[in-house]
C-alpha cells in the first residue's frame, strides 16, 4: 500500500512536469522571477483536501504531541534532526559546501553513538556547535540556479514546485540514504515503517510547533491559500540564499516538511 503511495505521487508528479513543460512561459529556467499558479483550480482543491485532512487528524495528534512532557518533544526533535543529516549532508557537498558537511557528518557521527540516535544533543558539548539548517535537493537545484517551474499542491504533503519535485524525486530514487536503507533495499536493521514513522513524526512536529502560526494565519488571511503559497515560496528561497531572515511560521528550519526529502 505505501509503495502504491509513493508511486501515486510520482505519477501525479509526471503529470505536472508534463503539463508545465508545454507552457513555455513557466518552464524551469534560470531567469524565472516570478512563480506562476499554473494549476490553481486543481491546487486550491487539493489545498482544501489537505485542510480537512489536517483538522481531522494532524491538527488533534499535534496537540496531543504538545501536551508530551518536554524531555520527549525535545529528543523526539533531536532524533528527526539527526536523521535528516542524512539527507542535508550530500547536499552541502553538492553545493560546495565541504566544512558545513564536515560538520554536519560528525555531529551526526557522534549524536548517533554518544548521543544514543541523536537524543541527546552530545555533538555541541564536544566543540560541534550546533548551526542547523536542512537542506535538499530542491535547495541544491536552486543553488544551481534552476527556477521554481509552476507552484503545486501535493494531497496530504502540501506546499510544492516543480523543481522542489524533481528534488523529491532524486531522493526517491537513491538520493536519500535514509529511504535507501529503510524502503529501498532489504536490510536486517531497518524496516520500511520505520522511514514512514520517521517522516510522520517530522510532519506532527512540524505542525505542533506552528500551531499557533498557522491558526493566526489563518484568522488574518482574506485568502487563507494565498498566504500560504507567498510564505512557502518565500521561505523556500530564503533557504536557498542561507538567509536569516525569520518567517511567519515559529521554527523556520522545519518547514516542510513531510516533503520531502
């Protein structure tokens, strides 16, 4: 049934890139400035889809989650932080970034052993200060100077481009070492629910820390979908330019989320 899943969104994925590779005004280039809606109907209907679905379930487990002692909340977010290294550390080296992914490699070296998965946060008393900031292939794609292509809304992952697709895809398809040992391959350690469990943690804990963000955001929103797509797109290259800048949403480096990687 996951695999289905997985294959289901790669299929509603080619559909799109297809569908924008015919506009040649929203084709992923270089000089794109402006992020075009190409799909608007089919993405406010998928926005509205995803919203139901999130007050239905992801909204109740987040508040759940946040009634957690802190202990828990804050070594489940240390695991998941950890994990993602896995992910970040290749894209720092594709994009030249080699002493960033030094340090990030042994802070997930020593996190992982002395800090027991990454519970407990071992790297920054060792001298490994801690400068988090994930990254993807998305992000890299962007480094490299390939435009956002047409805005989408994915059911159930939400906020998306072309390009943050295609990033999404790479990881599918060997790019995530985490997927590859977890779903991709057979391995005697791990099994394919621990990389979903993984991701749907990430998505609750996202969400449990902006709660409040995304609840006052909507209150002021005259259009509520809008203002997610302008804050998404904007923190997405906020990201790409390392930028410091804070955005509406009350922990920056977590957006995203069940997206990808």
């Amino acid at each position: 049934m996951r695999k289905f899943i997985i294959i289901l969104l790669l299929n509603i994925f080619t559909i799109n890139v297809v569908l924008a590779a015919s506009d040649g005004e929203n084709k992923m280039s270089k000089n794109s400035s402006e992020v075009k809606d190409c799909f608007e109907k089919v993405n406010r209907a998928t926005f509205a889809f995803n919203q139901g679905l999130d007050n239905a379930l992801f909204e109740p487990l987040a508040k759940g989650y946040r009634k957690l002692p802190s202990p828990i909340r804050i070594g489940t977010s240390n695991i998941l932080s950890n994990l993602s290294n896995l992910m970040t550390i290749p894209n720092n080296i594709l994009q030249g970034d080699l002493k960033t992914a030094g340090i990030n490699a042994a802070r997930l070296t020593v996190n992982t052993t002395i800090g027991i998965f990454g519970i407990f946060d071992a790297a920054s008393q060792m001298g490994f200060v801690k400068d988090y900031k994930k990254e993807d292939y998305g992000q890299t794609l962007g480094s490299w100077g390939v435009g956002e292509g047409c805005y989408l809304v994915l059911p159930v992952l939400g906020p998306s481009t072309v390009r943050d697709m295609t990033g999404s895809l790479t990881s599918v398809l060997g790019g995530d070492p985490w997927y590859n040992v977890t779903v991709k391959n057979d391995t005697q350690y791990f099994k394919e629910s621990d990389y979903f469990i993984s991701k749907g943690g990430d998505g609750i804990n996202f969400r449990a820390k902006n709660i409040d963000s995304f609840n006052n955001l909507e209150k002021n929103s005259m259009d509520f979908y809008a203002s997610v797509r302008s804050l998404y797109l904007q923190d997405r290259r906020k990201k790409i330019l390392n930028s410091d800048n804070v955005t509406e949403t009350q922990d920056d480096s977590d957006w995203d989320e069940l997206k990808s990687n």
